[in-house]
C-alpha cells in the first residue's frame, strides 16, 4: 500500500517537473500516468502494492471531484448571467460526443451486441 | 453560552477538520440517497453532495478559500488518482490488444468533437470568451479538465463545474443517444459515455455491462491524455478563426 501510493506520487512528481522543464502544454499527472504505464509495460505486470493503492483511490474517485465542484459557489453569477448559452452548449456537445464516439466505433468494429 | 458558542465557532472556523469532515459526511449522505433511490444519474452524489455544502457554506457565511483549506485534502488525491488511471489502463490493455486502434481513433474523434461543439455552440449563443474557454476541457476528468483550462485560459473552478455537469447530462441521455443512432455493441457504448462524460458516466455504463464498464473506464483514462494533447492545439486556432 504504501510502496504503491509512493510509486503514484513519484511518477506525478517527475511528470509535474517533467512538463515545467521542458514546457509541455499538458498537466503534469497525465505525464505522470503516461509514466507510469510504460513502467508497467516494462514489467509485464502490476505490483500487488500498486495495484491496492490505485484500487483505493479509484474506487471513491467521485469524492475527489467534491472539493473542486463545491467552486460553484464562486461561479454563481457567472452561472445567472451566462445560464442558457452554458446548457445548450454541455447539452448539445455531450450528446454529440456520446453519438460520434459510439458511431465512429461501430464502424470500425462491427456491431455485435 | 453564545460566547462559548462564538469561541468554538472561531476555532472550527480556523482549523481544516470542519469542512473536511464536512466533506466526507455530504459525501456519504449523498450515496446513501444515490443507493436508496435506485442509482438514478440525476441524484449524482457530486451533485447532491456539491448542493449539501454550498447550502452549508452560504448559510454559514463561509467563503470557498475557507472551505478550500480544509476541502484541500481530498482534493490533492486527485493528482494522484490521474496516475493510478495508468493501473486499469494496463490491464484492460492486455485484453484490448485486437481493438485499440478503433478505440483510439473513436476516441479522438470523440475528442475533438466534445470540444469543438462546446466552443461554437456557447460561442455562438454569445457566451464571453472565458466562458467559451471554461468548456472546452468539459468532457475530462476534473483534474485533467482544470489543468487545460487553466493553461488555454479558462477559469479552471468554472470547468469544474461543467465537467460534473457534463458528467450528470452523459449519464442521464447516453443509453437513449446510444439507442437513437443504433449503437448496440458493449465496447462502442461504454466507450462513447466514458470519452464524453469521464466518471460518472463510466458509472453508468458499469450499470448497462461489465465490458461496457470496462471500455468507459478505458476511455476516461485515455481522453484525458487525448483532450490534454490536442484541446491547447486546437482551441486557441478555432478561436483565433471565430474572432
């Protein structure tokens, strides 16, 4: 467990200084999750403390959006102001996201159920 | 007694354990109402628990920085949590070795679409600019989404909110879009809801199969590091066209 939240946090912490040294326009955990799975790649299998601490963090995945979302309070007037443009537009484009991604995948694999 | 009140009212105030703790409660008050009325996507725990503790922070005349420094702590896991995404990437990898190119080509296609059709449709209902800007990074996981949004000039806490609303808007239409345009194959569902609503609508698909669950989940992982390559290459372009 404690190997393993070591290993996540080493990897974000070379993506983090990797993106600012070399200024890649990416976050740096994506770096580091990019790291990460060429280091599992490399050894052919998932470390059991790896595999304990990334199941942990992932399964309450959703309390971790908590924090960050409860910024609405400092968006409201935004909200008021720009209300309709901002729901047709997450409407709209999710819908279309969800219909091309699928569409695009039925075309290249067939559609078995 | 309101004095003592007052003195215990400036101590909590000041120390991270309140909101903290608030935090984790309003979130497992939420997922009790989310289990108890049958896991309906409208009653997202996010959602529900976000509502729970803006009301909370409102009423008590409490600003987000206050919030924020005891919050800070579930929050930091986020970066982490994007690395561990690497951990079911790899090993559905192994499973999907015959089908990854499709995936990643659906995927992009998937990308760019959810932040091209954001962009033009709110830049086209006259939107201003940081708006506009906020959503494109809408249909990745949060992190991920305030990374870029920050990084092509969004307010990163705005793309906060829209990617949980994004999340709640996949996992409510996704079966029926999927459903009108005669997607029926577990891979491609799972895929088109994971790549357009991160998270939450992996839940969903979790909900409709295993496989389905398994390729949203794939995609997630992916489109993050799709959407974080491509949305600051393509954004300020598509805006510099618009005008």
């Amino acid at each position: 467990m404690l190997a393993g939240i070591t290993l996540l946090l080493v990897c974000q912490l070379i993506g983090e200084v990797l993106i600012r040294g070399l200024e890649i326009p990416v976050p740096g955990p994506v770096v580091g999750m990019l790291l990460l799975f060429v280091f599992l790649l490399i050894r052919g299998k998932t470390p059991e403390p790896l595999y304990v601490a990334s199941n942990g963090i992932l399964r309450n995945l959703a309390l971790l959006f908590v924090p960050a979302s409860v910024g609405v309070v400092t968006q409201l007037n935004t909200l008021a102001n720009d209300w309709l443009p901002i729901t047709v537009a997450v409407t709209f484009s999710t819908m279309a996201t969800i219909a091309v991604t699928g569409l695009v995948m039925r075309l290249l694999t067939g559609d078995k159920p | 007694v309101s004095r003592d009140l007052h003195f215990l009212w400036v101590y909590l105030e000041t120390s991270p354990l309140l909101w903290l703790t608030v935090t984790l409660v309003a979130y497992q008050v939420a997922t009790w109402i989310f289990e108890r009325l049958g896991r309906k996507p409208i009653v997202n725990p996010v959602l529900v628990a976000t509502i729970i503790i803006s009301i909370a922070l409102l009423e008590t005349g409490t600003d987000y920085h206050t919030y924020f420094n005891g919050a800070q702590f579930v929050h930091f896991l986020l970066g982490p949590a994007v690395v561990a995404l690497a951990v079911p990437l790899y090993t559905h990898m192994s499973t999907l070795r015959r089908t990854w190119p499709a995936v990643l080509i659906a995927l992009s296609a998937g990308s760019v679409t959810a932040a091209i059709s954001a962009v033009a449709t709110a830049w086209a209902m006259g939107a201003p600019l940081s708006v506009v800007l906020s959503l494109a990074p809408k249909s990745v996981t949060s992190p991920i989404a305030m990374g870029i949004s920050e990084r092509i000039g969004g307010t990163p806490a705005l793309t906060a909110v829209l990617v949980i609303l994004t999340g709640v808007v996949g996992a409510i239409t996704g079966g029926w879009v999927l459903d009108m345009v005669r997607v029926r194959s577990a891979q491609a569902r799972g895929l088109a809801l994971g790549t357009a609503s991160h998270g939450i609508g992996t839940t969903a698909a979790m909900q409709m199969s295993e496989v389905a669950g398994a390729y949203s989940g794939l995609a997630m992982g992916l489109n993050g590091a799709v959407t974080a390559i491509i949305i600051p290459m393509v954004i300020p372009v598509l805006v510099k066209w618009l005008g």
